[in-house]
C-alpha cells in the first residue's frame, strides 16, 4: 500500500512503545504519565451515571451536537470561573474527546504545510508528533524552572513568525516546570503585540501540592488588552477525575472555534454523548473540590517521596528541579562519579533491574538532549518508589 506522505514526518510514540517492554513480572513503572486508577472517585462516578440515565435518558443515550453537551459545557463554563476566567459562557467553548484532540483540531484548523510552530523544549511528546502530521516546522523555545524564557521566545517570534506557539505552563509534561506570572503575562503581551496564537495546554493546573499556581493564561488575560483574541485554551478532566471518560474542552475565539466545530464533525460528530452527561451530573453533584483535595494530598506525597530517594540513592549524578504539582519529575543525568550520562542506555539497564523510565530525548522537537529523563511518581505508592529508586540507582551504578 501507498500511505499518505505525511506519515513520513512522524513515528510511533516511544512511550507507547515502551509500554510494549512492562509486562515482566513485579517490573516497577515510573513511565507512564497515567492518574492512579485507585483514586477515582468511583462512587461518585457510579452516582453521576445513575442520574445521567434517570434524569434524562434520552439525552444522554442519543446523539448530541458538535458543540458539545449543554449542561456540560455549563458546567465546565462554571468550572472555568471558579478559577478566575472572566466572561466564562458555554458558547466560548466545545467539549472534545480529550484535550488530545482539542490540539489536534488546532492543527487541522491552522497548521498549513511548512508553517512554523514554536513549542517549548522539551514539551508533550504528541503534541510534537500531532503538528508534524499537518506539516508544521517546529521551532523549540528553551526553558527553565520558570517555564518558557520570554526574551528568546520573542526572538524566535521576531525571526520565525510563526502561526501559533504551544505552552504548557503549569507542571509541564514533561518538564515539571511552571510559568512564573510575570512570564506569563509577558507572554499574553507578546501574543498581542505579535498577533500570534498562544494555546495553553493546561492538564495538571489543579494538581498542585502546596500553594496554588498563577493563575491561567486565560485567566491573566483580561488583565492584557487584546490578548483574548490570540489565545486558544485546552483542558481536560482526564487527570482529575477520570480518563476513561475521554472528556476535555476548547475555548478560544469564535473564528477559531467555529472552524473546529467544523473539523470535529468530519472526525466523530460529537464526544460522547453519555460521558458527557456523567461528566456533568458529578460536577453538578459539586464532588470535585474533594476529589482534587484527596488527589493533591496523595501526589504531593509521593513526588516528595521520589525527590528525596533521588537525593539519597543518586546524589549528583542527577540533577532536577523538584515540582510543585503534576505528576513528573524531570532528570538530567551529569555524569558525575564516571556514571551514565545517556538516559536510553540507562532505560536498558534499568528495565533488566525490574524499574522503568521515559528517556528525555523524544520530548524534544529540535536538538534532543540524551542526557535527559522522565519520572512519573503519580501510579506507584511511597514503598514502590523508593524501591523503584533503588533499582535505578543500581542500573547507574552499574555502568
């Protein structure tokens, strides 16, 4: 068979294909960027369903708009501005199958062959493999533990005009690192002084530890003139309550949502109906403030858990900057002591000692660093972490 050529562009996901390796017994996985299935919230899920089906069966068993489900897209309105987002309305958004194909439908809707699109470096591996589909030339924006470096992102607009920049800029996937307000604000000024589409990709904002982070791109926007009209905004309910209910959101200008209702019927008419609906009966039934209370709880445990085993096993021959929410830790090896400094090398040891890891260097659109790898603390309790350490400190030491 002749495929398509823009197959060419893009590979299968290595996380995926790492997946492939975890069936060996008692293997302990630090690489998925998966929630912790035991803290879903089943019974409120199971009560939300009930009501879905007594309440309006019709509705929610039968094909729906485009758009979205209106009582959802209500609630998450609502959601959207108990976090600070002026003006929120259902008709400002669309409920997507995930917020993974709210960026798809970006990419359908303004990605044109060899247009640039700046992301951040390193960033969300599908996203990097979403853009290059639709023949993006991607450009990589350098971060720190503040997130994206404003002056040189204006340096790349400058140079590059590009036709949207992708953020994810609270607990990045997978950097960990969070965008300082005045970084923030900086970028809505950019994007309005350049005319340049931001899409904040926000699917960890509201699993912080301790204090909360800034507020939202889309919340800090009224506070820039003109901003709003240049930003796309993606959230999801994957992380916060369940993923098998495939349910996210986009809200962004009329035009831009308007042509992904569009791209959106050619794709799946609509999400689904009946998730939809128990998405909205449990955010109705206002269970989400102590789910997420009960989430943050336990991540924050165990990202302090993993921080401090990394400390201890691995001392500087790693070096990472500790997050405040999310569900990642982000390592760089430094080679310190004669130990690996190359994180695929080091997966391979790994996997054989029972414990695996995401190398860093798919992550990155341009000039991937080898160095570099991703820990998710979210699915493992505090005694497997600490194991699981362990076991990578011995893969190390065995170099």
């Amino acid at each position: 068979m002749q495929f398509a050529s823009r197959l060419d562009a893009i590979e299968t996901s290595a996380i995926r294909e790492l997946f492939k390796l975890l069936g060996k017994p008692g293997i302990i996985s630090f690489a998925g960027g998966f929630p912790d299935s035991a803290m879903f919230d089943v019974d409120g899920i199971r009560a939300a369903t009930e009501r879905a089906l007594s309440q309006d069966p019709g509705a929610a068993l039968q094909y729906g708009a485009t758009e979205g489900y209106l009582p959802l897209r209500e609630q998450l309105a609502a959601f959207m501005a108990s976090k600070g987002v002026q003006d929120a309305a259902p008709e400002q958004l669309i409920v997507t199958t995930g917020s993974q194909q709210a960026l798809d439908l970006i990419g359908k809707t303004m990605i044109s062959p060899g247009d640039k699109v700046i992301v951040e470096g390193p960033t969300f591996l599908a996203t990097i493999q979403c853009f290059r589909l639709y023949g993006a030339d991607i450009v990589t924006a350098p971060i720190d533990g503040d997130g994206v470096q404003t002056d040189v992102l204006e340096q790349l607009i400058i140079e590059h005009r590009p036709k949207l920049i992708y953020l994810i800029p609270t607990f990045g996937n997978p950097s960990g690192a969070t965008l300082s307000r005045e970084r923030r604000l900086r970028v809505l000024e950019l994007a309005a002084q350049y005319q340049t589409l931001v899409v904040e990709d926000d699917p960890y904002g509201d699993l912080y530890f301790n204090a909360a982070p800034p507020p939202s791109l889309l919340a800090l926007s009224s506070q820039v003139p003109g901003s709003r009209d240049w930003l796309a905004h993606c959230g999801s309910l994957s992380k916060v309550l369940s993923p098998g209910l495939r349910v996210g959101w986009l809200m962004a200008p009329p035009a831009l949502l308007a042509n992904a209702v569009m791209c959106k019927q050619f794709s799946d008419a609509h999400t689904s109906t009946f998730a939809q609906a128990v998405a909205a009966q449990y955010l109705q039934a206002g269970r989400m403030p102590a789910t997420l209370a009960h989430v943050r709880q336990v991540y924050a445990e165990r990202a302090q858990t993993l921080c401090d085993a990394l400390r201890a096993q691995l001392g500087d021959a790693v070096e990472f900057v500790q997050p405040q929410g999310g569900l990642f830790v982000w390592l760089r090896l430094t080679g310190a002591g004669g130990k690996e400094h190359n994180a695929h090398a080091l997966a391979q040891r790994a996997i054989e000692r029972g414990v695996a890891f995401v190398p860093g260097a798919p992550f990155f659109a341009q000039n991937p660093d080898p160095a570099t790898l991703r820990l998710s603390f979210a699915t493992a309790d505090v005694e497997k972490i600490r194991e699981g350490v362990a076991r990578l400190a011995q893969a190390l030491n065995a170099a």
